[in-house]
C-alpha cells in the first residue's frame, strides 16, 4: 500500500448561491481517495442547497474527513477534530478512523456523528439533523461533474474502493473492505465529463489499481457504443481517446500491468507508474506479505523501460520494519542502486495498532530507523539528482499548476505527479495560465527540480481553445 500523509484538503471557491443557505465546512486528511470521498459528500450536499464555506465560524456544521492509515495520521486526524470543536462545536466525523468510533467518542464526547469510510448517506444524515436543508434552492448551481477540492486542471479519478491483500503493516481493508471495483462505463463517463468541464490531467487512483474489476470478473460493460471489460487494460484505453494527461497510481506490478506499457508508448495515456515496492529484501517482503520476487521485478521493469523509454516510476518504501537486519536493508539501497527508479519516497515503519506486524519479532530502535532513513533518502537523493541532470538541454511539455507573483511558472512534467513529486521551474513565465500546456527547454536542475524556459510561448491551440482561465488554489483548514 502507498502510505498517505494526513493533510487539510485544499478547498476551491465554491459558485455562490443566492439567499440565506445554511453553511457547511470540510477538513479532508489523508490520501486522494480519501479527497473524493469528501468530493462526493460536498456534491450531494451543495446538491441539496447547502453552501461551502472556508470559515470555521461561518459553518453551520464541519465535517472532518479522518485518516487512520499510520498512528501519526491518526492523531493528526484527532487533532483536526479537536480544532473543529474548539472553533465551531457542531462536528461530523467520517474516514477511515470512523473505524475507531469508541476511541473518538471517547476523547470527543461532544461529537455529532462518527461514520466509517466512504459512508456518504450516514454522512448527510448526520448534517440534516444539526442544519436542515433549505426548502428551497437552485439545483443547477451544481456542476455536471460535481464539486471538486483539486485545480480546476486536474482531477482524482477513484475507480475503486477497498483492497483484497492483507499486508501485516497494513489496515485499509479493516478501514475501507474489500475491493468493490465500479463498472468501467460509469468511470468512463464520469472521466468524460471532468475532460468537457476543463479538465487536463487525470489522475487514476484506488488501493490496488492493477486489482480492478477482479471482483466482478472484469465485467463488460458499454461507453460511447463500445464494450469495455472492467479491467486496467481497457480502462486506460478509454481514457487514452479523451485526448487528456492520465496518470496511473498505485499500481501493483502484476503481469497483466504489461499491457498498458504499449498504451504509454503510444502517448495514450502518460509514461508514469506510481508502484509502491515497500521493500526489496526477500525475507522483509515475506514478513509484510508482499510478492517477494525481487529479480522477477527488475526484469519487468527492464521490458517496461525497452517498450516505453520515457517512463518514469515513483515508489514509496518502509525502512524499520520488524525483523529487517542490516544485510536486508543493505539489499535494498543494492536495489535502489540496479532498479533506478525516478521518483522515491519512504517511511520509517510504524507499529500501527491493530496491524498483524505488531505482533512480529525483532522490532527495530527508533535511532536504527532514523539511521536508515538517512541512508535511504540519500541514495535516492542522488539516483534522482543524476536522472533529472540527464533531463538538461531537452525540451519537455509541461502542464503549468500557478504562477507566482515574481512571474515564475509552477509546472509539471509528464513525469511529475501533483504534490508527490518534483516541479518545473519555468521563468519567464508571467504570460502562462493555470491548466495551460507548455514546450520548455530545460535549462539545470536541481535533486527534485527542473528549471527551464519558454520553448515557444505560442501554447498547443488545442489546449489553449479549450481551457477557461485557471483558478489558483486557496488552503483552507475547512
């Protein structure tokens, strides 16, 4: 599993609604999928003619969308509910740590409602009973493709909920169940409306992508007069014809993930797969209940790279976790060395309560996990440092997030995920809009960054056509 950071979910300014409509406010913590679950609450409720609001103290009721993944999420999450009390007292409590609903209303008695995961009709039932919907209201302040906490340019695109692996270190299927994939024609038109509404990058998420449509034994199912089985393979090839950035996250590296890598060759969908290892040491990835074939996995990734030359994969890794001896962790920076992968990211292993690694033997002192950590990100520093210095002198279209005042672009390559991975530095770039596509000439870079140039401040016309202005960001803690 990729392991999420908690965080406040970024809120965009909401169409205003006309009269007196009562309010509701929304922390969101934890991972994308986590993000459209609150997407989707908001949607129904702004739906029924609530407004949103970024203000504790304008909010009838705040909803705090909770993360349990890791015990620091956790007591994050407990930290946000806390805040929300303290500032508005009327507090609905929905995520993954509805799971622990004894532990929350312990702390918080005071609490309205405490839901679990993705309860959405628990959720509005909740906010009806301490603000009522108005009687009457304009439904159609309600875009088609709902509300969304994202840059009007990209968008999280679910495509499953829950997982069917049973990782020790690991309690999303506790949280979350498991794996209920959704019919790949409702996920088709869904990511067909987000492109009509502006929409330039989607970004593919699930606890297990590589696992969907399993449950339902890849169904068929129609879009657009076609049959399409629910499955990767098909999925992404409906979203290579929409014309639009498709990014895939969590992927396990099955066999079957071959299939697309012809899909990214091609330019149908991008060149990135966010594959979270965990780790490389055989004995450690059998103590996580991980595949434990490392060599089979540098193998892949060689076919991968053969087919599609420009394929970056990002990972995420646990150093610490118990029983991991000094020649297990010194197998995977080895690894590391051979697999090159582009992007890195790791965590020091947490004995998260309730996940069967509690119980293992041979847990690791906090100051050896650190020790590794260091170890471990300085590897990966460099392996970084050295692709992205292979970039220099190349031009690259990149997709542009904000501009700053000093008229420097914040921009991302096709290998560059949103808020996870690196940016492109473009100056001058005064003259670029949000959601906009742009040729740079990539000029140094730094361990994480690329800083480049206006190839052609002449933009792709299809893109420049089709966009609205984009809309920067505002962070809001509700």
């Amino acid at each position: 599993m990729s392991q999420p950071v908690a965080r406040a979910c970024p809120l965009r300014h909401m169409p205003p609604m006309s009269g007196a409509a009562p309010k509701v406010g929304m922390v969101s913590l934890g991972c994308p999928k986590a993000l459209v679950d609150s997407e989707r609450i908001l949607t129904r409720l702004r739906g029924e003619g609530y407004a949103v609001t970024g203000s504790y103290a304008d909010a009838d009721t705040v909803i705090v969308n909770t993360c349990g993944f890791l015990d620091s999420a956790r007591e994050e999450s407990l930290e946000a509910i806390g805040e929300a009390l303290a500032s508005n007292g009327r507090v609905v409590v929905t995520g993954c740590m509805g799971a622990e609903a004894d532990l929350i209303r312990a702390r918080f008695p005071e609490v309205a409602a405490v839901t679990g995961a993705h309860a959405y009709d628990a959720v509005l039932d909740a906010v009806h009973r301490l603000t009522p919907p108005p009687v009457d209201f304009d439904a159609d302040v309600v875009p088609a493709h709902g509300l969304r906490l994202t840059p009007r340019h990209y968008a999280n695109l679910k495509i499953s909920e829950g997982c069917d692996h049973r990782c020790s270190f690991c309690i999303i299927p506790q949280l979350r169940g498991d794996l209920a994939s959704r019919p790949v024609g409702d996920v088709l038109r869904e990511a067909e409306a987000l492109a009509a509404a502006g929409v330039r990058e989607l970004l593919v998420v699930a606890q297990d992508t590589s696992a969907y449509g399993l449950d339902v034994r890849y169904a068929e199912d129609a879009w657009r007069g076609r049959s399409y089985r629910t499955n990767l393979e098909d999925l992404c090839r409906g979203l290579g014809e929409l014309g639009i950035w498709v990014r895939l996250h969590y992927v396990y590296p099955y066999p079957h993930v071959d299939a697309v890598i012809p899909l990214m060759a091609e330019g149908k969908i991008l060149p990135y797969l966010d594959i979270p290892f965990q780790h490389a040491a055989p004995n450690v990835l059998r103590a996580m209940k991980r595949p434990a074939n490392e060599a089979k996995t540098l193998d892949r990734l060689a076919r991968w790279r053969s087919i599609a030359p420009d394929l970056t994969v990002r990972s995420t890794f646990v150093v610490g976790f118990p029983g991991e001896t000094e020649a297990d962790f010194q197998h995977l920076l080895d690894w590391l060395e051979e697999a090159q992968l582009d992007r890195v990211g790791c965590f020091k292993y947490e004995n998260v309560e309730g996940a069967p690694a509690r119980d293992l033997p041979g847990h690791v002192p906090d100051e050896v996990k650190q020790e590794r950590w260091d170890r471990f990100m300085a590897a990966a520093g460099r392996i970084s440092a050295a692709k992205l210095q292979g970039k220099v002198g190349r031009t690259l279209t990149v997709l542009v997030d904000e501009v700053r005042r000093d008229g420097t672009a914040i921009a991302r390559s096709a290998a560059d995920a949103p808020e996870i991975d690196g940016s492109v530095l473009v100056r001058p770039g005064s003259r670029l809009r949000p959601g906009e596509f742009v040729d740079v000439k990539v000029e140094r870079a730094d361990a994480y960054d690329l800083h480049a140039a206006p190839a052609d401040l002449a933009l792709h016309a299809p893109v420049r056509t089709a966009l609205r202005p984009g809309m920067r960001r505002v962070i809001a803690r509700v």
